[in-house]
C-alpha cells in the first residue's frame, strides 16, 4: 500500500509500506532499464524495417559522423558538426556492433547507452521506497525511449521520424535529470547522476545543457541539492569533461563550433520563444495553470520556501521552452511528467477542497497525456500503413534502404525524377531565386524516396568508374548529409561541416576547409532537383573549386574533379 505522506517537509516525495510483496516488486524497475537496452540492441540485430517519414535524411547525418569516427576522425576537430560529439561517439558503437541495423533506430537508440544505467540508479535508489511511482516515472521514459517519433507532426503523412533525434536526445537526458533530482534521495548517489547527466547533456547539445543548469540551480535554490552535493557534481562533470578534452581536443573544438553557431544564428531568440510556445500551446497553458492552482499558501511558503511544485513546474516548463525554441521536432516537454507526478500528493491532500483537485488533476492530465496521445498516434499511424507499404531495395545503400513506401509514392518519386532530369533549366531558376519547387519538398516520402534512388545510381556509377580503373580515395556532396564516404567506403574529407544547411550551420570556410576540399578526389553535385541550398554550398566552397573539371556522372549527380584527372570510357 501507498502512503501519501510529507517527508522532511518536502511535498514531493512518495513513501510506502515496506511490505515482501513490495519488496520482490522493486526489483522490477531496477532491471528494466537494461532490459530495455537489451531489447534495443535485439530489435537492431534483426532485419527490421520502419516506414520512410518526412525530412528522413536527417537520420543519415548520424551515419556520417559515425562512419567518420570509425575512420578515425574526431568530431569538431576534424569536422564541423552542429550538436557535441557524443551522438556520433555513441552512433559510432552502434554502427560498428550492427553494420546492417535500420538506422533510424540505430541512431534512436544509442543515447540508451548513457540513459538506460543511469534510469537504473535512479531506480535503485528510489524502488524500495515507493515502486509504483519508480514504475510509473520508467514506463514513461521508456515508452519515449523505445519509440522513435517525435511528440508533433510536421508533416499530414505518416512515417518515422528521421529528424529531431538529437532534440529526442536532450529531452530523454533532461528527463534522467528532473527524475533524480526530484526522486533520488541518496546523498552519496544524487550529485553522481547529476554530474554525468550533465556532462552528457553539454556533450549532446548546448541548448539541451544550459537547460538542464537552469534546473540544477533551481533544485540548487530550493534545496533538492544542498551545496555539498552541487560541488560533488560540479567536480563529477568536471573530470568527465576535462577527461574527453585531454583524451580528444574535442571540448574547445566543440564550443569553437558553438560560438560559430551563435554568430551565425543570434537574431530572433524572441520569436523562437514565441514560435516555442504556440508549438506546444496546450501543454505550457496547462503547465501554467496547474502551477497556479497549487501555488503555495504563505505557510507553505515559510515552512518549505521555493521547494514547491508549483515552482518547479515554472522552472521546468522555462527550462523546456527555451530548449525547444532552438528546435524542430522532439520529444518536447516529456520531462514534465516527473513534476506532475512528485506534485501528486499536493493535489491529493485538498481532496475535500474540488474547487482545487478537479482543475489540477484535469490539467495535469494535459500535460502527461498530450505528448503522449501524439506519440502513440505518430507510432500507430506509420506501423498500421505499414501493412500496405512496399519494400525500398535499391542497390549499393547498405542500410540506409532498410525502409518501406506506399506504393504511391514510390511510382511518383520515379516520375519526379524524370521530371526533375528534363527540367533543369527550371529548377536552376528556383534555385536562384532561393525557391524550393515545394514548401515541403524535402518533408515529401517521394523527394526522400527519390533522393536514395539517385543517391544508389550514384553508387553503383562509382562502382562501374573502379571497375574500369578509376582510382579516389575521398568523396563528398554538395548536399545537405552526405553518406557517400560510408557507402562507398572512401575517406570523408575533414574541417567541413556536417547537417550541411548552408543558412545555418555552414560556417565561412578557412585555409584549413579551402585546402582540405580542394584535395577532395571526388566530389558530387546533386542534380534531383538542384536545389538553392546545393547553390549556396557552391558558393560556400568556390575557393576551393577553383580549376576542378566537372563531368556528367548520372542524370542526377555531376562529378567534380581535380584539375587533370579524367574519367575512363
């Protein structure tokens, strides 16, 4: 049985009775986590295949700076990357344990690496003292964890959600955060979760860390942390960080690149917030209600100052916002689920006061059940079409093919790019005037469908070039992801930026880039369609494109050479 009961004046905290029954049941959230990770690696190991979804390339910027570790090359030392190097480290294990796994999970799921144990130490410390709750606060996480879709739709078409996941990252670590602090009573265990949780958010992405400090010191403020432990964490993360820096260069290198970013991205902070909240309307409506509703009395006020639910749901949905006004596409807000439930027993003592327990429970159950509901839906939607969906199987594409299409799409993606070889002329004049032929092209299955279809030609055209004795050690793409060094297993060219968006993740080139792509042996054009981002890129790098020869490779890829170098008949 659960008591509801104020521990240590703290209305946050659950205890129950310390029964066998409940006893043998704690054991349970404690391996789940692993068990969780073992089931990951399972459903990696097999010849799954998952529905292909909007902007799905995305995905196959983990590909990159997984295949370039593998290779030897460290992130933000050797090539620009727009998040911390932890996601290519741990995409890198991922890739080198399961060369064939479909990689929308592989790159889902390699943050359970860093997740899944320290959710188990959470739960270690928690289980015994109250299960259920452990239960609840893990089947969340873990529903997240395990489901590789983002909280909104961007697009009316079901898939899988190829972008985002480095949003998806931050969301799950922030979620580790706010339950340790919240739940975890271990003064030895709390400040060691902190730590690395931290460290890992700083490795993940910047946003995703500033977030999680701005919790760390609220919990700092209200006590949930008492200075001692701060210290501890501090010291924790300070070691793991300084570690990685001695170990790779990787840290300066990594917050060179994100003042790069800030410079390149400063303006409009203000209407990113105003974008962040309207995205999530519901849920910070609801959030801000909730936390009027259980605002404190003055005697609560004087008995346990700032360590109130109300307070920590204003400083986490603060938190949250922020992170996600640099974002598109998450798992936004799902670390108010630990809040919600620590404010429980506050809601549950004014069950005699209705005026108070209808409009919180009400709108808590907007904020747990919103994200939810749009998850489970996303997941339904893409398995269920799935039934009428038709393998990809395109040669040379190792695993980024592992995927599915209506049938629809497949037909029509084969049209455009027809289409899209006889009307180049047209599709230069978008380009120049900074136009895409759609609003939504890079979101539609058939553009994704498509672009993996020249993306093979491509391939297999190399393929027929060494055949015939052409020799290239280093290939890269005017492009936005580029996994032709993976998949044709050449040398990916160093100092150039991956996630190659050019309005804001491109960073003016130096001597280091200009010599580095200069000596690139091959490197492609995307013709299907020739977009304004392939024209800016062109832009970006023309120093170093100076003298190069270009040839027509396949209708939808011309191959740029170095100055003599010629292509065999």
């Amino acid at each position: 049985m659960i008591e509801l009961k104020i521990l240590s004046g703290n209305p946050l905290l659950f205890v129950q009775k310390n029964t066998t029954r409940h006893r043998a049941l704690s054991v349970v959230p404690v391996m789940l986590p692993i068990a969780a990770l073992a089931f990951a690696m399972l459903l990696l190991a097999l010849p799954i295949r998952m529905p292909i979804g909007p902007m799905y390339w995305d995905n196959f910027i983990f590909i990159d700076g997984a295949s370039r570790v593998l290779a030897g090359q460290i992130p933000s030392v050797d090539f620009f990357a727009p998040v911390g190097p932890l996601a290519y480290w741990l995409s890198a294990c991922m890739l080198w344990l399961f060369p064939n796994g479909q990689t929308v999970l592989l790159s889902s799921y390699a943050i359970l690496f860093v997740t899944a144990p320290l959710m188990m130490l959470v739960m270690v410390d928690m289980a015994r003292r109250n299960t259920w709750v452990a239960i609840a606060l893990l089947a969340v996480f873990l529903f997240y964890a395990l489901l590789p879709f983002n909280t909104s739709s961007y697009y009316p078409f079901p898939g899988s959600d190829g972008f985002g996941i480095y949003n998806r990252q931050g969301s799950q670590l922030l979620y580790v955060l706010v339950t340790a602090v919240l739940f975890v009573k271990g003064a030895r265990m709390l400040p060691g979760i902190v730590g690395i949780v931290i460290a890992a958010l700083f490795l993940t992405k910047i946003t995703a860390f500033l977030a999680g400090g701005l919790i760390c010191l609220f919990a700092l403020i209200s006590g949930r942390i008492i200075f001692r432990q701060a210290i501890i964490a501090a010291f924790i993360f300070t070691v793991l960080i300084g570690t990685v820096e001695l170990m790779t260069g990787a840290v300066a290198a990594y917050v060179s690149d994100i003042a790069a970013l800030v410079k390149m991205n400063s303006d409009g902070f203000a209407a990113r917030m105003l974008q962040s909240v309207s995205r999530m309307f519901a849920i910070t409506a609801a959030t801000v209600i909730l936390a009027l509703v259980l605002f404190p009395s003055r005697q609560d006020l004087q008995t346990r100052k700032f360590n109130q639910p109300a307070f920590w749901l204003a400083t986490t949905l603060l938190a949250g916002l922020f992170f996600e006004s640099q974002n598109t596409g998450g798992q936004e807000l799902i670390f108010l689920w630990p809040v919600v439930l620590s404010a429980t027993p506050l809601i549950m003592r004014n069950l005699f006061q209705p005026q108070k327990v209808a409009p919180a429970l009400v709108f808590a159950a907007i904020i747990v059940l919103v994200p939810l509901a749009n998850t489970a839906q996303s997941a339904a939607r893409a398995l269920v079409g799935m039934l009428r969906h038709q393998n990809i199987d395109f040669a040379g594409l190792k695993s980024l093919d592992n995927v599915t299409a209506r049938p629809e799409n497949l037909k029509r993606a084969g049209f455009m790019l027809t289409e899209y070889t006889k009307d180049q002329d047209d599709l230069k004049a978008f380009a120049k005037a900074g136009e895409l032929p759609s609003p939504l092209l890079f979101s539609d299955p058939d553009f994704q469908i498509a672009w993996l279809k020249a993306t093979s030609d491509a391939v297999i055209a190399l393929q027929l070039l060494e055949a015939k004795g052409f020799k290239y050690n280093s290939i890269m793409t005017m492009d936005f992801t580029n996994p032709f060094p993976f998949l044709t297993n050449k040398q990916a060219p160093q100092h150039i930026a991956i996630g190659a968006d050019p309005s804001r993740a491109v960073p003016a080139i130096d001597a280091k880039t200009i010599t580095s792509v200069a000596a690139t042996d091959v490197i492609l054009v995307p013709l299907c369609p020739y977009t304004a981002a392939t024209q800016n890129l062109e832009n970006i790098y023309a120093a170093a494109l100076i003298g190069r020869v270009q040839f027509n490779l396949t209708p939808c890829h011309s191959i740029s050479l170095k100055a003599g170098t010629t292509l065999p008949e």
